[in-house]
C-alpha cells in the first residue's frame, strides 16, 4: 500500500501547489514567480541534502545523467511552469490543472514516436477521453461575454502547450534516472537536485532578458513564502512521494493514481480560491482523470 499512497500524496501536493500559485500570482507575473519559486526550492532542496548527509550523491552522478536532468529542467520548468503559471493566472485551478495533467498522453506519444514504444488500443481511447474532457472545458459558457471566452481559449491552449512541453520533458527525466545503475531514492532525489540547479541558474543567467527589471527581486515577502512553500510542495515533497511510489509500484500503476490531482484541484480551487466549479468543468475533469488512467 505504501506505493499507492505515496502516488495518492503526490496528487494532492500537485494539487495544493496549484492553489499556492495561483495566490502568489496575483502580486506577481508567471515569469518572476517561477523564478523566486525555483531559487527558493533549489535552496531547499540543497539544505535537504546537506542535512541528510547525501550532498556527495551529487558528485556520483555520471555526467550525461546530468545533462539530461539538466535539459528536462530548462524544458519542463522553465519553459513548461512559466506557461503553466500563465494558464493559472488567465482560466483558474479548476480548469488550467486538469488540462495540464493530460501530459501523460504526450510522454506516450513521444515515447512511441523516438522509442519505438507501442500505441495500444487503451493510448487511443484515452487520448479520445483527454480530447472530451478538454473540449467540455474550453467551451464553458461565460456571462462574461465574447472577451471573457476569448481569455479561457487562450488560457486552455497554453495550458495544452504545457502539457505538451511536460511530456517532452518527462521523457528526459526518465531517460537520466533508467542511466542510474541502481535506482534509489537517493539518486532520484540527487537527479531532482541536478534538475532544479539548472533551471534556477538558467533562470539567473536569462533574468536580464525575461525579467529585465528583476520583479522577483522586489517581490513581497508573503509572495516570496508562498512561491516557496509551493515549489517545495510540488517539486520537492510530490517529486520524492512519485519516486517513492515507484520505488515501491509499477508506473502502470502509480502514474495513474497520481494523475487525479485535477479533482484535488477542482475541490481546493473552489474551497480555497472561491472558483466557481459548473457541471461542465467537473465532468471534463472527470473525462481527462479516466483518459490517462486509460493509457
């Protein structure tokens, strides 16, 4: 049981990050918040390893490990969180996380076209469901008029871009972990460390250009918190309970459960952030959650 309640744990963390992003974005852009959230994680995550007593692990590791969790880390989040923040702050939890969570269709996909995996009759159904689920989605009904369903295309296309650049950037972070000769939780969490190191230094070296007046420098102390307190929830405590889970279960069976996070998401959206949750946004969450436990 403890693989499937690891997977559960790191659905919910997923879940509750969203939640804390979205309330930091409304005193900060996508771009700065990604950036304060990663340097704090990073910070984090190092300390984790000094404490612990594993800060060596990070020398173990071969070097074209490192590059591969480094190039999965510039894809999946500095590129796919910017994007994922950005569809968080136009179209909501409720709605931007399910869509978001459909890149387990993606990671297949590309898994079959450069790795030969095969596209099963179960990969084509699911992604038939995703397509429903996301379709309900983006065309709810809004009182807000003609500009307001502009907003929510826009916001479902970029949360479909991320899911798309998730899928590519799994693919590289299972990629670096199968090098690992014995995989344990020390070296997927090194593997972890090495990814959010790069990104956070990518981020620094990109700031001037993407961030040209350093907003997240000038960031309030309460946003600064809570980008923190989410980056550790989502890419420290929920990355560690996914590894666990497969440490412990097959990705056949962890992937999926820890895919329910939209519904986590769909309730603390409208708990915590008052989101109005219609008919239509539950039942395509729905039809997403059992496409790609599906696949």
């Amino acid at each position: 049981m403890i693989g499937e309640i690891t997977a559960l744990g790191a659905a919910l963390c997923w879940a509750l990050s969203a939640v804390l992003y979205k309330t930091a974005l409304s005193d900060a852009k996508p771009v700065s918040a990604n950036i304060s959230r990663c340097i704090s994680t990073t910070l984090f995550l190092i300390v984790c390893l000094v404490v612990a007593g594993k800060l060596q692990s990070l020398t173990t590791l071969p070097a074209y490990q490192m590059f591969l969790a480094g190039l999965s880390g510039a894809v999946g989040l500095c590129l796919g969180d910017t994007l994922y923040m950005l569809s968080l702050s136009l179209i909501g939890v409720s709605k931007a996380v399910p869509i978001t969570c459909t890149y387990p269709l993606f990671t297949m996909l590309f898994a079959a076209l450069f790795l030969n995996e095969q596209i099963t009759t179960f990969l084509l159904f699911g992604a038939l469901l995703i397509v429903v689920g996301i379709q309900l989605i983006s065309q709810e009904k809004s009182r807000s008029g003609i500009l307001k369903r502009s907003v929510i295309f826009k916001g479902v296309f970029i949360a479909l871009a991320t899911a798309i650049i998730w899928g590519v950037s799994i693919n590289l972070m299972n990629t670096a972990l199968k090098f690992s000769e014995l995989a344990t939780l020390d070296v997927a969490f090194a593997v972890n460390v090495v990814r959010m190191l790069s990104t956070t230094t990518l981020f620094l070296v990109l700031s001037p250009i993407i961030d040209r007046r350093f907003s997240f420098i000038r960031l309030k102390v309460k946003t600064w918190i809570v980008l923190a307190l989410g980056g550790i929830v989502a890419l420290g405590l929920g990355w560690t309970l996914l590894a666990l889970s497969l440490l412990n279960i097959q990705s056949s069976r962890a992937v999926p459960i820890s895919s329910v996070s939209p519904l986590f998401a769909t309730f603390l959206g409208a708990v915590f952030l008052k989101e109005k949750v219609t008919l239509r946004v539950f039942v395509g969450s729905i039809f997403i959650v059992l496409g790609t436990f599906t696949l």
